[in-house]
C-alpha cells in the first residue's frame, strides 16, 4: 500500500503562497486558519530558502501519541486524520507537532479553544467520502476521486511534491542528481524516520 508523503524542494519554492492560497479555497479554511504556509528560513541571510509548512503525516505522529481522547488516526495510505466529533481542544497535539500543524480557528472564553483543524492532506475525515458533513468540517476529499492535494496541484514551480512517498523520493533524488547538489529536504527525517 502507498504511504503518502509530503516534501518540498527549497531550491524551487519561490514563495508564491499558491499552495496557501490553493489550500484555503479548496477547503474554504475558516479565517485566521492556514492548513499550509509558506516559511523563509535563514531571512536575509545569503541562501535563504523557502519552504510550504503544513502537517506532513508523520509515520509515527507524536500528535496522535499524546491526544488524550484519540481524535487521531492513521489511513491504509498513511495520512493522519482526526475527528473534530472527538476533540475536546485541549492543544496537546499543538505543543507536540514539530511543524505547528494543529491550529485553532475560535477564541473564546479564556482557555475555551475551540475544534482543532489541520491539514487532511485533502482526503476529508471519517464522515461519508464527499458528504457535505465531511466538506463542512474537513473540506475537499480529492483523495476519494484520485487526485493529489490541492496545494501541491497548484504550485507551479513544482517545489511542493505530495504522494506515494517512493514516487515523492524518487523524483527528489533525481532532481538533487541532475543538480549536483546536497539535498535539503527539511522536515523529512523527522516525519517519516531517516531510514526512509
């Protein structure tokens, strides 16, 4: 079965904010909420680099180990989901995720968080496929109809790579070998393991 992976190629991002804008209209994220956003590293420093940020579904995602009500699960295709029914907005899975993934789209009273909302990698939750109560609290599930994830599709540099992670790493190696270069592929071995 293919385990599906995120990477993005900080020698081809070039902080467009497509894949921001591209997941915000696909899953029409509540306001002050970005699923994905794009990070400059080393800021004005010679060779910063850019990089989109998002949950990358991690193989062993520490979300999941220290959710208190088990809101979090893993697909067959190895994206990591959660049921906003289950959550109780505690934040633990927001203080465990090194890429700040989990995010809080209320404010309320002092303490009162809210549902947390992540990235779904766009393939919905565990409402029917499609449904619109899987759209109103998960957004698009592009998965179900095979396509790849909205902010992947939509970068045009091809910076951002999402899917069968063999594929993912396949096509990153060969572009680190046509570039004769080291590969920066931030984020990778802390997901997915540094065996992979």
């Amino acid at each position: 079965m293919a385990r599906m992976k995120f990477l993005c190629d900080a020698e081809r991002c070039i902080e467009c904010n497509a894949c921001v804008t591209a997941c915000k209209n696909e899953n029409e994220v509540p306001w002050g909420v970005n699923r994905r956003r794009v990070v400059t590293l080393n800021d004005g420093v010679p060779g910063e680099k850019s990089i989109s940020v998002a949950c990358m579904h991690c193989t062993d995602a520490p979300c999941a180990a220290v959710c208190p009500v088990d809101c979090f699960y893993t697909t067959d295709d190895g994206i990591v989901l959660h049921d906003k029914d289950l959550c109780i907005g505690c934040g633990y899975c927001f203080y465990a995720c090194p890429f700040g993934a989990p995010q809080y789209p209320q404010q309320e009273a002092f303490g009162v968080r809210g549902k947390m909302d992540k990235c779904t990698f766009c393939a919905g939750g565990p409402d029917a496929d499609n449904s619109d109560a899987e759209y109103a609290k998960y957004g698009a599930n592009r998965v179900a109809e095979g396509k790849l994830p909205a902010c992947a599709e939509m970068c045009s540099t091809k910076a951002l790579l999402a899917g069968d992670g063999d594929m993912v790493a396949d096509i990153y190696r060969e572009r680190v070998m046509r570039r004769a270069g080291r590969p920066q592929t931030w984020g990778w071995d802390k997901a997915y393991g540094a065996g992979v």
